[in-house]
C-alpha cells in the first residue's frame, strides 16, 4: 500500500499500490472456501507478510464484452467504498500464465486469470443467522445499516443482501457487507440455484417488474434477515417468483393504489391477484420479541418502498437506542 | 450495481472519525495528491516534443478515439480517461516498431476500459471498431489488451481528472450557492 489511508467514512481516494505488479504465486493456498459466479474462492496467506487473504479468482473467458464490464464495475466500487463494515480490496493480482505471442513479441501477451485479494474474514453470516443472541443481533444489524448507509449516501445500491454476502470475524465482532457487483449473475449454464437463494429477500417491487428502483431494495433484504433472525428460519422461503410474491402479500397484505400508488402500473402487477386475506399482518408472528425490533422489522418490511425506512432513519431507531 | 455519479457526502458519524466533505479544501488538496497517480511517467512530454513513435501512435489514437467517440455520442468523461490511458500506457510500455496492428488494438482497449468504466451503456468491443477498421479485433485479443492495459497502469483506472474538480470550483465561484445557468453554461 502507499499513500495515506483515507480517512474511515471518506471515499477512498488511495489507490492499491503495487497491485496489478505482482502475481499470484505470492500468495499460497490454504483451502478453497467457496465458489462465486466467476470463480473460485481460496484462502491463502501471503508469503511475503505471512498475512492471510482471500482470494477471488476471476476466470476470463473469451465472452464478447472483452474483459467483463461487471468485474470492473465491482473494482471500481470497492476502491471507491472505504469503510469499517465494508469489505476491502486489498489487491488484485494475476495467474503468472504462458506467453502467448502473436508473432514475434510475446512477452506482453499473456493469458490468464485474475485474482481479487480481500482481506480475510472468517466466516458468512449464514452460519450464525439462526443461533444468535438478542444482543449479538443488535450488533450485527447495526453494523450491516452502517455499511449499508455508507454505500447509499456514495449512490451505491448493494443489490444482493443475503447471509452468504454479509462476512463475519474476529470472534462474532466484525461484520462487513461484501460481494458487490457479482451479484448479479448471468449464469451461463441455466442453473437458477443462486437466484432461487437470493429470491427469499428480493423486494416487491423488483418481484413486479419494477426497472427503476431505488435504496429501498437494499432495505427491504435488511427487513427480511433481520426477521431470519429473530424467527430462526427464513421469513419468504418462495421457491418461483410467484410464490415469492404470494408469500410477501400473506403477511405484508395485498398492494394496491391506496397503500402504494403507482404499484399497478408496475408490469407485473396484472399477472397477480389478491389471496384470500389481504390484510396486512405481519407483527403478528413476532408477538413474542421485542417491541422495538419488531417495529424497526415492521418499517423495513413496508411494500411501497418510498415509504420503507432509509438505513440512516434505521439507525436512528428505539431499537438502537435502548440498550438489552 | 447501480453507482451515480457525483453525490455528495454527508457528516453523519457512523463511519466514526473524520470525514471530509466532498467539497472541503481537504478533499480537494487529496484529489491533487491523488492526481500524480494517474499521469504519465516523467519525459513523456520531451518524447512527445521529440516526434517519436509515441508521437505518430498518440496522434493516430486520438483521431479515432474521438471520431468513435463522437458516433456514439459517449459522455465528455469517458473520452479523457481513453486518453489518459492511452498516455500513461504509451508513457510506460516500450512499444514495438514494426507492430502497426498493436496501435489499433491499443486505441479500442483504451477506449473500450473508459466506456466500460463511465458509460451506462457500453458497445461491444466488436462494434466499437467502426472507422478505418485497417485491422479487425476479435473480443478476446481486445481482453487480453485490456489486461496489459490495466496492469501496466496498475489497475488504478478510476483517474482523478478535471471534472473532479469542477464541483469544488463552482463552488467557490458561487459562494456556495447553487450555480446559475449562466455559469452552468459556461462550463
């Protein structure tokens, strides 16, 4: 690294010296912890600084963008976004590769792969978001809202808040929001597993078809973890679209012009109809938690998302206020 | 991931410590520190003066950057970063003598990195090649340009340029009132 650190909270303007100058052989592999929508996921140390990393391989085929516009989108996000709950790149580096020349000069012609270099955490939220105490779950949304607040004051929408992109250290402590950018997958060989998993906290809106969306979408994937929590299991485990939305409509009552106007020009809105009570009743299936989470739950979890509440409003909640 | 532009920045403490606003003197004084990262290496302008290969690759480049530029109407942003990338690259990589082919393919990575960096929507590499296309490049050379591209500027793609800048000066213009037409205009 060179250069100052920025200030936490401020953009980061400080760039990842000597990235891009080293490759990967400065780093050994301890163990695969994953596979993303690019690549593989390693835990390694580096040889250098015995520091331990996780690494992101990022496989370049040879689609027809070049080198893919989202992974470059998701670098320059994550050098822009500096903050404690937030996850940092520290680097990327690339596969050392063969020379593949081109007549002549070949040294510059290489073919390989890149690696993304994070700083490495020591497990997803996944893990814990069905045995955690009331105070540890406070202390988790609270960091989740600050990162999140942080990425939408810098017009940053996360986009795919799940348990797997939320990542956990130092002993339960420290959560930071990652996997920006690939989230959103264009799966090539036609499996939707990773679409089904993040359907259980798609918003409403997204769910009808709505194309210009805002914050809220991020929110209303807060709403749903935080109810994971609480409930121990997940709160909309829809497994097709539709049953997604029925699901929502259960608890959160029928959308209409009257609670969200402007939800039936949405170009889904047609395609449903009302289930039989469309009253809204989600508070009742946290009758026995606290008051004041539920009422945060209860805010997030709004269908017009212009009236859900923003992560800085969230922040500023009773529930965060009033101590266990 | 959808990114805006711009947008300013808050002082609410929860990233804790200091913050500076995007539009204070600190920001700004670290914009200008930054800057030195994503110019050219040192001599490249007595290259440039000297009339070099540099010269005749740079003058080449730019004519059909801009005129791709142009045709697809990209914004004002994207056609710097093409170019300071172009000049960072050609300031740090010695070129061969007898590879004309390599100046084209140079002049679509550079351009295709910016609009892929600053545009909403972006042309395949493929059909950015639309004028005095004297070579052709398929998607994967242009990737594999853009990778040497990339590494020898050292991933540092998102360039401080002058339009960094131009909030913090209109700014200071205007006393800290929002700018009028007139000087909008002039800008």
């Amino acid at each position: 690294m060179d250069g100052e650190e920025a200030p936490p909270g401020a953009l980061n303007l400080a760039d990842y010296a000597p990235a891009g100058a080293r490759t990967v052989d400065c780093f050994r592999r301890i163990r695969k912890i994953g596979e993303g929508t690019y690549g593989e996921v390693f835990e390694a140390m580096d040889i250098i600084t015995g520091e331990r990393a996780a690494l992101k391989k990022i496989k370049l085929d040879d689609g027809k963008e070049g080198f893919p516009r989202q992974i470059l989108r998701e670098i320059k996000l994550l050098k822009k976004l500096d903050h404690e709950n937030i996850i940092r790149l520290k680097e990327i580096v690339v596969s050392p590769g063969t020379a593949h020349g081109a007549g002549g000069s070949d040294d510059y012609m290489y073919r390989g792969d890149i690696y993304m270099v994070f700083e490495y955490m020591d497990h997803d939220l996944k893990k814990v978001l069905h045995h955690s105490t009331p105070s540890q779950v406070k202390y988790y949304m609270e960091q989740l809202l600050k990162g999140l607040h942080y990425c939408h004051v810098n017009n940053v929408l996360h986009r795919d808040i799940k348990g797997a992109n939320l990542l956990i250290s130092g002993g339960g402590k420290l959560l930071k929001l990652a996997d920006f950018g690939l989230a959103r997958p264009f799966t090539r060989d036609g499996s939707f597993t990773n679409h089904v998993i993040t359907l259980w906290y798609r918003p409403p809106e997204l769910l009808l078809g709505a194309t210009n969306y805002a914050e809220a979408v991020d929110i209303w994937s807060v709403g749903c973890i935080f109810a994971e929590f609480l409930l121990r299991k997940p709160l909309f485990p829809g497994r097709t679209e539709q049953e997604q939305l029925s699901k929502i409509f259960e608890l959160c009552g029928f959308p209409n012009e009257e609670n969200w106007p402007g939800v039936s020009k949405l170009p889904l809105y047609k395609t449903i109809r009302p289930t039989t009570p469309t009253k809204r009743r989600l508070r009742d299936i946290f009758h026995n938690f606290d008051s004041h989470a539920v009422d945060l739950i209860d805010r997030m979890l709004i269908l017009n998302p212009t009236e859900r509440i923003s992560a800085h409003d969230a922040l500023c909640a009773a529930y965060f206020i009033t101590k266990m | 991931l959808g990114c805006g532009g711009g947008g300013g920045f808050d002082f609410f403490g929860f990233g804790g410590g200091a913050v500076f606003p995007i539009d204070s003197d600190e920001f700004v004084a670290l914009l200008v520190e930054k800057e030195m990262d994503h110019q050219p290496q040192r001599g490249y302008l007595e290259k440039l003066e000297l009339g070099g290969l540099e010269c005749s690759w740079r003058k080449d480049a730019i004519d059909w950057i801009c005129k791709v530029h142009s045709y697809y109407n990209f914004g004002p942003l994207s056609l710097y970063l093409a170019v300071n990338y172009l000049d960072r690259f050609l300031s740090s990589f010695n070129l061969p003598h007898d590879e004309s082919w390599m100046q084209q393919l140079l002049s679509v990575s550079c351009l295709s990195l910016a609009t892929k960096m600053e545009e909403t929507v972006v042309p395949l590499p493929m059909d950015l090649q639309v004028f005095d296309a004297e070579y052709v490049f398929e998607a994967r050379h242009i990737k594999r340009m853009e990778l040497i591209v990339m590494k020898t500027l050292k991933w540092r793609l998102q360039a401080v340029t002058p339009f960094s800048f131009i909030g913090y000066f209109l700014d200071k213009f205007n006393e800290g009132k929002p700018p009028s037409y007139t000087l909008a205009s002039w800008c």
